[in-house]
C-alpha cells in the first residue's frame, strides 16, 4: 500500500507559484510517495511534472472545477493530467441540491469519463455526506451517491461516508470496481482530524483497501490542527504504523 497526501490538506503554505515547489518538498521530506493535487497554483503541467520527478513522488490524480470536465475544456484537462504521469482526475464536489443541478452533474461528468476512457483516464467525484442521503426533490430512485456512480467512477472519502452512516467495509467491497480512490480520513462528527485521532474505524477501511487490490490511501484532512505539516506528519506516524 502506498501514501499520497490531497494537497488541499497543505493549502496554507501556498500563495504563490514558488510555494508548491516547496510544499513538494516537504511532502516527500514527510515520507508521502504520491500527490492528489487540488490547484496548480499557476504553475504549468512540465514545471509541475519535472519537480515530482526530481523528488520521486508520483502524481495519483487531481481535484478540478465541473467546468474543466466539459466537452470545450476537456481536452486541454488531459492534456495537462496526462502530463503530469496521472490516470484519473476528478471533482472535490459539486452543486446537486436540485434536480437541474444533479443533472448537470451526472451529464458533464458522464461524458467526460466515457472521453477519457479512451485516452486512459479515469474521472471522478469524490463524496462528502451529503451524497449518501436520498434527495428529497428526486423524481429517480437512489441516493446522490448511487446516481453519479452510474455515470462516472467515485473516490470515496471514508470519513464523510462514515459521518454519513454508511458501512465502509460493505461500501467499498460493493462499488470497488466504481472506486478509483480512497481518502483516509478520520474525524469527529463534522469535524476531521489527524489519523487515529478521530472515531473512524480506520482499521476497517485500511484491511477493506487491501482486500480489494487498492494501490494508493490518500491521505487528507480539510482542516488541520495546529497547522498543516504537524497534521500530516501525525497522521503519516499513524499511517506507518498500522496501515503499511
């Protein structure tokens, strides 16, 4: 089983383009393999694609707008994921409080994962609670979660899943061939933690992971506490040490 880190989780250290590079740096020095990038910031795909390679880490996909997914713009977002060495790309989230709004969703997302098959990319979206509840405006059966996952493939936070009240052992054994990731995170009620910190069952998630041949745990945490680099490096400790 191999590390990444949702670079979202170290979205402090980043205010201009020079700071990925370091925060790059410090994300190997910490002992991660892989990023799941969320931003570039502003960076180009080669500049991006030549640090990973200096330090040895491997790009596992990255967070984008809906709009990068459309039919206009997603040749460009290929262009620049498959520059970067990665097979999947996807969404942190999106509007799906309406039906209109869902629609768009499954609509763009659909076409865009069909698009990329072809050229060995996998799309998807990654869940919070909110996915796992029946919508009340639904004219089709289903929860949000089950409507997407038909139409591209999922990367399932197994913390929100759990908050949510959902069995991630029974989650991810029946949609693993949906699931191109999972993000280890724990937390308590709505708010994350560092690993082993929170009341995840984080031993269910890291034998379900194995169980089913999932090469990458991606770590995040949306809120870190003090400050990102302790978190993660907490987190990693954890991650040594019951998940390797």
């Amino acid at each position: 089983m191999k590390f990444a880190v949702q670079l979202y989780s170290l979205r402090e250290y980043v205010k201009e383009p020079a700071d990925m590079l370091k925060v790059l740096e410090k994300v190997k020095e910490i002992g991660f393999e892989g990023v799941e990038f969320a931003g570039f910031a502003g960076l180009d795909a080669p500049t991006l694609k030549a640090k990973l390679d200096e330090l040895g880490l491997v790009c596992v996909g990255a967070h984008m707008g809906l709009d990068d997914f459309t039919e206009e713009k997603l040749p460009e977002t290929l262009a620049f994921i498959k520059t970067l060495g990665a097979k999947t790309a996807g969404i942190g989230g999106a509007d799906t409080e309406t039906e209109e709004a869902l629609e768009h969703v499954i609509d763009v997302m659909g076409k865009a994962d069909a698009i990329a098959a072809r050229e060995g990319v996998a799309v998807y979206f990654h869940n919070h609670t909110q996915e796992f509840k029946e919508p009340l405006f639904a004219t089709k059966p289903g929860t949000i979660f089950d409507r997407i996952k038909e139409a591209c493939h999922m990367q399932v936070d197994t913390y929100w899943s759990f908050h949510a009240g959902q069995d991630n052992r029974k989650l991810i054994t029946e949609n693993k061939d949906r699931i191109v990731h999972l993000h280890i995170k724990d937390g308590i009620g709505d708010t994350p933690t560092a690993l082993g910190e929170g009341n995840n069952d984080l031993a269910t998630v890291v034998k379900t992971a194995k169980e089913i041949g999932m090469e990458w745990l991606i770590l995040e945490n949306d809120d870190p506490v003090p400050d990102g680099y302790s978190d993660v490096t907490r987190s990693m400790v954890w991650l040594n040490a019951n998940a390797r």
